[in-house]
C-alpha cells in the first residue's frame, strides 16, 4: 500500500508527514525566499532552511503563499509543494508512490480545490490525492459529535457549530481579531519597554514568546466583579466558614485561583531574545491578549470573541444550544496562550443562561498547533482500507480536476 501523508499549508505554518505518526514531521515556516549569502547566492530556500540562517540577515525577501487561509501566489506554492515532496524523496519514496490528503482551509474557492488537484497529478505525478476541510478534520481529532468549533486563525477567528457530526457552516460567523492582530499588538507593546522587534526573526520572537510567556489576564472588570473570590483566595484563613464558601463557589472558585496563581508564575519570570539580551515580564503578558475581548483596543468596531460565540449559539436551535456551550473546541496555535480558556469562561458567564454548563475541549498542549492534521490522520487510519476517499491517478485522468467536486470528504460519513 502506497505511502499516504497529510498535508496542511496554513498562513503561518505548514505541516507535513505520514498519517501513521503522532505529529508532523515537517512543521515549517509557510514562507520561501533568496538567500544572500555567497556561497549560496540567489539560492531558493524554505521554511527550516530560512530559520537556520537567520543569523547572519541572509535571507530576502520573504514570501508568504497564503494569506489568512486564501492562496494568493500559486507560483511560490508550487515551489513549496516542490520542496516539501523533495523531503519525502529523501525518505526513499518515488513521487508516483506518493498519496496525500490536504487540510485545506476552509476559505478555499472551488477553483482552488480544482487547480491543487491538477498541480498535485499534472506537475507533481502523485498517485492519489484529495481535499478535506480543516474545521471537519478538527472536529474529527476532537472526538465530539455536537459543539462549537473555535478556530483562531492569523487574521481571523471562525466559529462553526456542529451537531451529531454535521458542520453547520451557515449558522457560523467570523470575528475580526486574529493571531497576526495580536502579534502586532504585543510588539506594540513590548516596543514601549524597549524591546523592538521587525523582519522575520522579530515574527519568530514574537512567536516564542506567545508559546512559552503568555497568559489571558483577567481584567479589572471581572477582577471587581469577583472580588469577593478574589478575597477567599487570597485569605490565609482556613476556618470552617471559608471552606464552606470555597465549596459553593466551585469551579469559578478553582479557575480564578488558577489564573491569579498563572499571573504571578509568568509576571516573574525574564523573556530573552535570540540576541541573549534579558527583559522582566511585565502586564504585557496579559495585556497583549486583550483585543480578543476587547477589540475596540486594536481599533476594531465588533464586539468581543465571547459575543460572537454567544450570537452564534443563539442562532442555532434552542434544544442545542447546552450541547454547544458545553462543548467548545479551540484549534490553532493561539488557543494554546495559557488562559484563554479561563478569561472565556468568565466572560460567557455573563452572557449565557445561570444554568448552562460551560465546558471546553483542548489544553495548551502542543498538538493544539496541529488539531486538524491530526484529525486528517484520523481519516487516514479510519479509511485506509478502502481507500474511498482519495481520488487516484486513473480517475483523475478519465474524469479531469472536477472530480474533486464529486469524491467529497464529508460525504464520506
């Protein structure tokens, strides 16, 4: 049986691997460009090979094929897809061997679908390849069958609920803030504590210190409106009258001292750059994450992320809709800022029913970065068999790129 990889190109980072590992092998950079350094002059160079020679500034200009999950420069995704197929060729295995599922984002266009598939038979001579949605393959590694998918992109977060393993994208909405947004507002940010930060080297920083140093803070609204917890958690007392208090409060008690607890942890430790230089943690860690609850901080009009949520679980019927707050699914690599999930909790407190359960799905654990890869490998192990879901070399040729139409993933289920 030939070898099957899964594929995801997002607006930040790329994976690639077999379907039968954990995680990727390849997580890169989604951006190319021309290396300057002389014995490698004018030499094309991706992802990995960008990071390994940052430091001499040798690298330029950077190019990004997609953008906010649209694909917008088809020449350099062609030389990317090139480069990435060289990887496996590396692993002893012939192109015309090779099959693969892609991750596709869910803002592809029809015509996109179409040309992807014609590149992957015409240029690359693949044996078999098709399409399947990242929000579907996301739900797949979620294990759920009702919810709400919460996918946090660069320039966008798209919430999409799902009820007995069915997507209802028409009930979904966008919201404006995305992870470059709050990229842009953390370099902002640590530009007034004197840490500046351009080119792709500061992206990278920016990212490491996302990763490793952030977390959502709580704000002083909510820090006043839960004062009273706030006062039991900060009490040395330990008298019969706060443990009864301590026990009725439940879980608003137990994530409130765990995101007071986090603030203190993070607010002490020292960020350092590539360049070695230190710098103290500040409010930047908490503020910076601000705008998914706040947009009006970046600028934007809307209302924040939790409303969005809200409307949306009002759209859809009501004998759902605790299905959907209870089972909120977070994906992409922003979902894993320590205490998103918290400073969520806390904000859809005020606008869903007292009785609702508010429950999430996901931790800050890497794979989070990789949700819906995972879920294409699911697929993979799940139809291999049969292999119903892939559209091989001979179809393709006897019924052209339009196929990819008719052999649709979701039909599948």
């Amino acid at each position: 049986m030939d070898p099957l990889y899964i594929l995801e190109i997002g607006a930040h980072t790329t994976k690639f691997g077999l379907f039968s590992t954990a995680k990727p092998k390849h997580i890169l950079q989604s951006v190319t460009g021309v290396c300057k350094l002389e014995e490698k002059k004018n030499k094309k160079v991706y992802g990995e090979e960008i990071d390994e020679n940052l430091s001499g500034i040798i690298v330029e200009p950077i190019i990004r094929p997609t953008f906010s999950g649209v694909l917008i420069d088809w020449d350099q995704l062609e030389e990317f897809l090139d480069y990435l197929l060289i990887q496996t060729e590396k692993d002893g295995i012939d192109r015309s061997d090779l099959e693969i599922l892609n991750s596709r984002s869910p803002y592809f266009k029809d015509k996109d679908d179409e040309t992807l598939t014609e590149i992957m038979f015409e240029k690359f001579g693949i044996d078999s390849f098709n399409n399947g949605r990242q929000p579907l393959f996301s739900l797949i590694s979620s294990s759920t069958v009702t919810g709400l998918l919460v996918d946090i992109g660069e320039l966008k977060t798209r919430v999409t609920p799902y009820y007995k393993g069915t997507i209802l994208y028409h009930y979904g909405s966008d919201f404006s803030v995305g992870g470059a947004h709050l990229s842009q507002y953390l370099s902002q940010l640590m530009s007034r504590e004197g840490l500046y930060l351009n080119d792709y080297e500061g992206e990278k920083l920016i990212n490491d210190f996302k990763s490793n140093y952030s977390f959502a803070g709580i704000n002083e609204e909510l820090e006043e409106k839960y004062s009273t917890f706030i006062n039991i958690i900060n009490s040395e007392s330990n008298n019969e009258k706060k443990k009864k208090e301590q026990k009725s409060i439940g879980e608003i008690f137990i994530r409130l001292k765990k995101m007071l607890e986090f603030k203190k942890l993070r607010e002490n430790c020292i960020f350092t750059d590539f360049a070695g230089r230190k710098y103290s943690i500040s409010k930047t860690t908490s503020q910076f994450v601000e705008p998914l609850f706040q947009p009006g901080i970046i600028g934007k009009t809307e209302e924040g992320l939790q409303n969005t949520i809200s409307k949306v679980i009002k759209n859809c019927d009501l004998n759902i809709r605790g299905d959907l707050v209870n089972n909120i699914v977070f994906t992409g690599s922003t979902a894993r800022i320590a205490g998103i999930q918290d400073r969520l909790f806390f904000e859809l407190q005020q606008l869903v029913p007292q009785n609702a359960k508010i429950g999430f799905y996901g931790s800050a654990d890497e794979s989070l970065s990789y949700f819906s890869w995972l879920g294409g490998c699911l697929c993979g192990r799940l139809w291999r068999e049969n292999n119903s879901f892939l559209i091989d070399k001979h179809t393709y040729q006897e019924e052209g790129k339009q196929i990819v139409h008719q052999k649709i993933i979701e039909s599948v289920f």
